[in-house]
C-alpha cells in the first residue's frame, strides 16, 4: 500500500513538472497551430544553461532557471520570428519538417558542446526529503513542483488579464480579425514562442535540480508535451496542469507494476486512446473549437 | 498516348541503364545505390498518404518495422522462405494500416500526424517486450543459409531487388496519380467536405491510400530485415526514417510522381556524402539541409519551374 | 396546396441542431415534392446553411430524421446522400484549388451518383456542364484565379455535373450583380422546366428566389416561422416584421 503512495506522490510531484514543460508546448499549438518538435530541445538547453551557471559560479539552479528562462525566450522569439513564421501557413507537414530540423540541430549541437554524457546540477538541499507516514518527499522534487505549478499558473493569469496575453488568445482565435484591431501578429507568435520557450528552459533546471539529463532526452519531452496538451485539450493552460499531473501519476504507477521497459508504451497507448474516444481533449470543453480537426 | 509512350520509353532506358549499372560500381558504391532504391520507394510510399491524400502519417515507420519483423519471424521461428515471407509481409503491414486508419484516419491535420507517431513509438515498445518472440532489444537474426529460399541475396541480389521495389513502388504511384482514385485523393487532400460532397467515400478512399503506402513501406523493410540479416526494434522503428521519407518528398515536390523520385535520389547522395566527409556533425548538417530546404523550396524542386516562381513559393506561406 | 400526394423527394422531421447553449436548429420539419422550388429565407443567423449541412450529412443532427425519398437518411456519410441524387453547393466556395476548373467539374462526374463513370467520360460530362454555364474559356484556369461570379457558377457546375434529382443550393446568388443574379433566377428555373431536377435553394437575396420559387419558407432563429406560395409568405405581418425589418416593409408597400 505505501508503494501505492510512494508512486502517487512521486507521479504527481513528477507530473507538475511536465506539465510546466508542457503549457507553452500547447499555448502555441493552440494559438498559431503550429507543433514546435525543438520543444524538448529548449528544455535541455534550459538545463545546460542552469548547470554551466552552476558550474561556473556555483548559481543556484532556481536562479539557473530564471537566467535559462530569460535566454530561452530571446531565442524562442527569434526562431519563431525568423524561421517559423516565414511558413506558418505552408502544409502542416512543412512546420513539422523545420521544427524537427531545428531538434536535430540543437540536440545533435548540444551532444557536441556538452557531449551526451548525463549530467545533473548537484545541490546540498535537493536529494535532502521528510516524510509522510512511509511517504518519501525530497524537498528538490518538490521546490520543483512548486515552482511549476506557480509558473503554470501565472501563465494562465498572464494570458487571461493583462493586455498583451489577451491580445495573444486573440490573435490566436481570429488572427485576420486580430490584425484588422491593429494586433501585429507577426510580434505575438514570436512572443507566444519566446514565453513558450522560457517556461520549457526553467523547467529544463528543474530536471537538472531533480535528476539527470542528456541531449537525447529533447525527443522524449517533445512526446510528453504532445500526450500532456492532447490530455488536457489543445491550447488550454489550465487542462495542460491537469493532464500533466495525470500522466505523471499513470506513468508512476506503470513504471511502479509493469514489467520491463513497458512503461515507455504507457504514454503512448494514453495518447492513443485519448485521441480515438476524446480528441477535444479530457479537461473539459475544448479551447479552440475551431481546431478541433476531427471529421 | 504518346505521352505515355514517351514515359514507357523512359522509363525502360532508366530501368535498362540501372540493371547493367553495378558491373560499372565498386560494391561500396553498389551499396549506396541500393539504399538510394529504398529510399525512392519508401518516399514514393509516403506520397501516397502524405503527399497527395495529405495526411501527414509521422508513424509511417511502424509498417516498415512491422513488414521486417513479419520477415524476421517468419523465417526464424516458422522457416519461411524469404520469397513467401516478403509478399506476406507487406500484407500484413496493409492490414495493420487498415485496422489503425479506420479510428485515425477520421483525425485531420496534427492530431493524424501525432496519432500515428505515437502508434510507431508504441509499437516499437511493444516489439521491444515482446522478446520470446522478436529478440527484443538484443535483435533477431534471420537465417541466411542456403536452400528453401533462405539464401542470402548478395550485394548484387539485394541491388536487384531494391530496383524492383523502387520500379513497383514509382509504377504504382504514376497509375494512382493518373486515376480516378487519385482525383479522389487529390479532391481529400484539397477540400476533405468538398470531396465527400462530391460524392467521394472519403473513409474508404483514405483507408485504400494508407493500406497501399503501408504494403510499400512493409515491402521495403521486409527486404531490408533480410539485407541486414540482424535487426534490432530501435532501427526498425527509428522516427528519423519516417521524416527522411517527408524530407524527400518535400525536397522533390509533395503529390507529384517524379518529386519523391527526385527527392529520394538527391537526398540520399547528399547525406551519404555528408556521412562519409564528416562523420562526427553529419546529423547536425542534415538537420540544417531540412530547414533550408523547408525555408527555400516548401513546394519541392518540381513546382518550381524559374525565378520568379522560386521566390513567390518561398513567399507563399510568410505570415 | 392540393398537389397529388406523392412521396416527397426530401422530408424533414423535428430536425434540431445545437453548438453547444446555441440552437441553431430547432424542431424544422419540411417537405420538397419532386419537381418543385422549395426556396428557405431567413435573415443571417437563421440556420440556413446549417439545415444544408445537417440534410447532407456535414453535420449531425441532435434530434430529428432526415428521408430522401421517403427513405431515413439521418446522420449518413455525405457521399451517400450525394449518391442518392442529393448534391448541394457550399455557400463559402470550396473548390479544389489545386485542380483546374474542368478537373473540378470532372470530380462530381467521376463520383457523382451515376456509377462506374470513366475519367474520359466524366471530362465529356465537364466540358458540357461548362459549356452551358459560359465557363468553357475558363476551363484550363485554376479555380482560385476565379472572380466572385464565375466562382459561384464553378460551385453549381460541380453540382450539376453529378446530374443531381435534389439540388442543394447553399445562397449561389450572394455577392452577384444584378445581371448574374437575373442569368441564374433563368438557370434554376430551367432546370426545373427542363430537366426536372428539384430545388431547395436557401438564399438571401428574397426577390430573386421568391420570383422562382413553387412554395416559401421562412427560418428565424432556428425555427420555421411559416411556410407558403411566395406572395403569401412575403406579405405575412410576422416574416415582414422578423426577417425583412418595418422599414424595408414600408419602402416596399410605397413603391
């Protein structure tokens, strides 16, 4: 029974991370229709960032994160405004195509710069835990699970009421509409990007914070962020906290009663089953109705 | 007419030209022609759902890896011969199609193209697990002993072979393209409610379109598993064959006949020339070629006929 | 009306249709009889071509049947309902931008209701359909090279070309000039004349289809607010005041 718990609790503090991960993968899914396969490859470069910080001056991965968070955004923007842009109305084949040639360029540059060795940010607090009852909780497990879900959320509250989120929602919602109101499209995508980017970055010092990561990891984020944004239902920040929190703990407990290498099926046979019975995702109603491309 | 006695008489020269080739080759070169052959049937695979019906199938590998693991059981645990097991093979992976294309076919757009990654990375789970039967992660090795169909092809044999499955697979997607069937693709892939309205069986005409392109791509892999001889589930089902196989098709022109061709040929010669001079930042210049090739021709070499159109297709789809 | 009581060729029945808090449809039962112009006017909102869309199977209906000659087609695939002589044009265009004109005609021929149809056959069937809708010159021309009114008549070309019993017509005279709008009111008739071919055309332009149509009826909010021989229904106090506003209705009654 404890082991029940043990991996409930794990699956959770696990899952508010991915979810972090996850929520600028399916913002911009959302608003501009486009999937962004470098996602898991921001993440890393977020986590090398953090951890040659910490490194070099013995930065604390939470201000690693924040730092990470910052440079991602720059080059978040700057892809999307360069490149993605330049054919974010082509075939949905083709944004596809550029963002996987993206990956392959950062994953396969980081394997060169940092080589494809794991590595992970050693601190004097975060394998530290308390526990509850028989219930293990590392306080580097949860701090990351607290800043998650604070950014999650401020994500939402930032894209529901200031001025330039709402502008993003909309641009995403009608974007000829949004243009002829004197919204420069062109500056939210590469915004929407650049927030995207940011999140995905300080989450990716959360996982240096909390384990171990290498330049292959990038494709196994991109995948969560899919299962996660479909789960909780194409571009809305919210269902992306809940799916995330979801897949984790199914994925705890799989790793915890499954045999072999099964619980790598598991998100997949989710995603699967998620889009055949409710493509409009399980959170709810759907946020972009219009999106919803199933005949 | 003449126009395809035009296209018959090409199409014999270059067939003629390919079978006395390898006497003229070094058996590394004969290599890389041969993978080049595979690669144009595989592309021209991926056109037939991917290019002219327009669902972006990003799992396409999973009929490869199936049609080479059909082989590789086949002829290991039940002593097929290779010749019984290639035709089984690529029905198999027809079936496969058929069965996973009647729920995820009526998805558009992403959720198809996310659908099906995720039924390649699943499968390659389950083929991984399942290791009384598939090796597992440690691989299966087919018998290439001689006698009953067993025997190991050669270099030239495999060149051989190859060269058939890339006839078979252009043959096959000239007399769609030139169909009634391909208008109804080409209608789908333009206007999906407009095609139906038409009159178009839209779930039967794309279930018919991916249960071809999976027989191809299973074809393709139940010769490669034999080529091979050991196969391992992370080859087998490795998603950057699928992306080379848009790559290619993109490269050359999506929904034409000649642009997978085209595609196919040119992309492979360019990256076995990248593998070979920089062995270490090979995948790093590839992945620069794809965005380039995405940013300067997103309708393929074959749509772009000067320089005009060049620069109005890449302008095409700015925001 | 005492027309003979044949099987109509289209029946509705209690047809409802909600996205999500909105009714778009609610409780529409109508009835075509072979032959015959049935036109449905309604003001923007009324659920026009949602009606189109749930009678052809692009949308499913929440409640109600549908019956093609007296036979319950509710809820079928498109290319069924279009098999069974039912063919329909979109209100939105949707040509098939990568074809040229004819291939587009050529399209409904090839899958239309008549079977085992050839692709030369089906070009023979296009280049006539063409023909008579003056649209021959622009047969080789990509469909998106096409002005609102040769677009329009490139929609019912596709249309015609099935050699359709039921014709769907989803406001092919929106955004026509006046010449246009006169050379398609004399197309739709001849085809009733002609031909036979039965017509439920919704429209927005009122004059042009009351001028055509065998019976009127009106959609507002959703619901049929009253059925009828045009001039009845056009002078009714309830559609005047509903559909076509007090002051049109008093500039109309001065002139």
């Amino acid at each position: 029974m404890s082991s029940l718990w043990q991996a409930t609790i794990y699956g959770l503090l696990q899952g508010g991370l991915l979810a972090m991960i996850a929520v600028g993968f399916s913002l911009v899914w959302g608003v501009m229709n486009v999937i962004n396969l470098a996602h898991g490859a921001y993440v890393l470069l977020g986590a090398y960032t953090a951890w040659e910080l910490h490194a070099a001056w013995g930065l604390d991965p939470l201000l690693g994160a924040v730092a990470g968070g910052l440079v991602m955004f720059v080059i978040g923007y700057a892809v999307q405004r360069l490149l993605i842009n330049q054919i974010v109305n082509a075939p949905i084949f083709l944004t596809l195509l550029l963002t996987f040639g993206l990956q392959l360029v950062l994953v396969q540059g980081m394997a060169v710069v940092f080589s494809a060795d794991y590595r992970s940010i050693a601190t004097s607090y975060a394998s530290e835990a308390f526990a509850i009852g028989d219930v293990r909780v590392p306080y580097g497990r949860l701090i990351a699970f607290g800043l998650a879900v604070v950014a999650t959320l401020a994500l939402v509250m930032f894209a529901k009421r200031s001025r330039t989120g709402i502008a993003i929602l909309a641009t995403g919602m009608d974007r000829t509409a949004a243009r002829l109101m004197g919204i420069d499209a062109r500056h939210m995508y590469a915004l929407t990007a650049g927030i995207a980017a940011a999140l995905a970055a300080a989450a990716g010092a959360m996982v240096g914070l909390v384990g171990t990561f290498s330049p292959p990891d990038a494709a196994r984020f991109t995948l969560l962020s899919f299962v996660i944004s479909v789960l909780g239902g194409l571009g809305n920040m919210s269902g992306a906290l809940l799916g995330g929190l979801m897949l984790g703990v199914v994925q705890a407990w799989a790793g915890q009663y499954l045999p072999g290498t099964w619980v790598n099926a598991v998100a997949f046979a989710v995603l699967v089953g998620v889009l055949i019975v409710r493509p409009g995702g399980l959170a709810g109603r759907a946020f972009y109705e219009s999106r919803l491309e199933t005949a | 007419m003449s126009r395809w006695a035009a296209a018959a008489l090409a199409g014999a020269v270059v067939v003629v030209g390919m079978i006395v080739l390898p006497s003229q080759l070094y058996t590394g070169q004969v290599r890389v022609v041969t993978a080049v052959l595979m690669f144009v049937a595989l592309a021209q695979a991926w056109n037939i759902i991917g290019g002219l019906t327009g669902y972006a199938c990003f799992g396409q590998v999973v009929f490869f890896g199936l049609g080479g693991y059909a082989t590789a059981v086949l002829m290991e645990h039940a002593n097929w011969s290779f010749w019984a097991a290639l035709p089984v093979s690529a029905l198999g992976g027809a079936a496969f199609a058929a069965l996973i294309g009647m729920p995820l076919l009526r998805l558009r757009g992403h959720y198809f193209a996310i659908a099906t990654l995720g039924v390649a990375e699943g499968m390659r789970e389950v083929v991984t697990n399942l290791g009384w039967l598939t090796g597992g992660g440690a691989g299966i090795t087919v018998p290439t002993v001689a006698g009953r169909g067993t025997e190991w092809l050669g270099n030239d044999g495999f060149y051989v072979l190859f060269l058939a499955l890339a006839g078979l697979a252009v043959a096959v997607a000239a007399l769609i393209a030139h169909s009634r069937f391909g208008y109804g693709l080409r209608a789908i892939n333009q206007d999906e409610d407009a095609a139906a309205a038409a009159g178009v069986n839209t779930t039967r005409a794309k279930v018919v379109a991916l249960a071809i392109s999976a027989a191809i791509t299973g074809l393709a892999g139940s010769a490669y598993a034999f080529q091979q001889v050991t196969i391992y589930p992370q080859r087998l089902f490795d998603v950057d064959i699928t992306v080379i196989m848009i790559v290619m098709v993109v490269i050359g022109g999506a929904g034409t006949v000649l642009g997978p061709l085209v595609g196919a040929v040119g992309l492979q010669f360019v990256s076995e020339y990248l593998r070979q001079h920089y062995p270490q930042e090979h995948i790093l210049v590839l992945g620069a070629v794809i965005i380039l090739v995405v940013l300067l021709f997103p309708s393929g070499l074959v749509g772009v006929r000067s320089r005009s159109g060049l620069l109005d297709t890449i302008r095409a789809y700015r925001l | 009306m005492t027309a003979a009581l044949e099987t109509p060729i289209l029946e509705t029945r209690g047809l409802s249709r909600r996205f999500g808090a909105l009714r778009a449809l609610s409780g529409v039962s109508l009835s075509v009889q072979p032959g015959t112009i049935l036109g449905v006017i309604g003001p923007n909102g009324a659920g026009k071509s949602t009606l189109i869309n749930v009678i052809t199977g692009h949308l499913r209906p929440s409640a109600g049947t549908v019956l093609v000659d007296g036979m319950d087609v509710t809820g079928a695939a498109p290319w069924r309902i279009a098999h069974a002589g039912v063919v329909r044009t979109f209100q939105i265009v949707k040509p098939f931008r990568g074809m040229t004109v004819r291939e587009n005609v050529a399209i409904s021929a090839m899958y239309g209701p008549t079977r085992g149809v050839t692709k030369r056959v089906a070009f023979e069937v296009a280049d006539g359909v063409l023909e008579r809708l003056n649209l021959a010159g622009l047969a080789a021309r990509s469909p998106a090279e096409l002005p609102v009114g040769d677009a329009r008549r490139l929609e019912l070309a596709r249309a015609l070309a099935a050699r359709p019993r039921l014709l769907l017509l989803d406001e092919v005279m929106a955004g026509l000039r006046a010449a246009e709008i006169q050379s398609m009111v004399e197309l739709i008739r001849g085809l009733r004349d002609g031909e036979g071919v039965t017509v439920l055309a919704v429209e927005h332009v009122v004059k042009a289809i009351a001028a055509i149509s065998d019976e009127i009826c009106v959609l507002h909010h959703g619901e049929v607010l009253t059925c009828g021989a045009p001039q009845v229904v056009l002078s009714d106090s309830r559609v005047v005041q509903a559909y076509l506003g007090t002051r049109y209705a008093q500039r109309d009654g001065q002139s």
